[in-house]
C-alpha cells in the first residue's frame, strides 16, 4: 500500500489527535504512517498531484501560504486548515 491522508482533529490533546490520525491511517491500509501536521497553534496541509506542503503558525492565512510554498505553488490547494480554539 502507499500513502494515504488521515485526519486527528476536534481532540482534547495533541497525543489524542496523533493517535485518532494513526489509527484512520493504519485502517486504511497504508503501512507508513506518521505524524506530519500539528496545529501549533494552526496547521495546513497543501496538496496537488505529486507534491505536499505543510505550515503551521500563529495565522491561518500565513500558515496556508507556507503550506502553499511548501507544496511549491502550481496545481496545489490547500485541504486542510484550521486553528486550535
């Protein structure tokens, strides 16, 4: 199996999101799993066909650029983003 995208979030620690986002990882057949994002206290996942970018911050508009740059730009979108409350 290959990589997949698995989600912790509304978790009341950030033990208990790494654990729910194994846990999906792991049922979903993908034998690689690991922890890439954590909302510190916001994160963004960016995406496109063969490339990934991830941020985190203290803005969600500066995280999601980071995530952007990080994907390098062309075809990216970012599928996640969000702030601890």
């Amino acid at each position: 199996m290959g990589a997949g995208s698995c989600f912790g979030l509304n978790a009341v620690t950030t033990q208990a999101a790494a654990r729910e986002a194994m846990r999906q990882c792991r049922a979903a057949g993908n034998e690689n799993c690991q922890v890439e994002v954590r909302f510190d206290p916001c994160g963004a996942y960016a995406v496109s066909s063969n490339s990934f970018g991830i941020g985190t911050g203290n803005s969600l508009v500066r995280t999601e650029r980071v995530a952007l740059d990080g994907c390098g730009r062309s075809w990216c979108r970012v599928v996640l983003s969000e702030c601890d409350d």
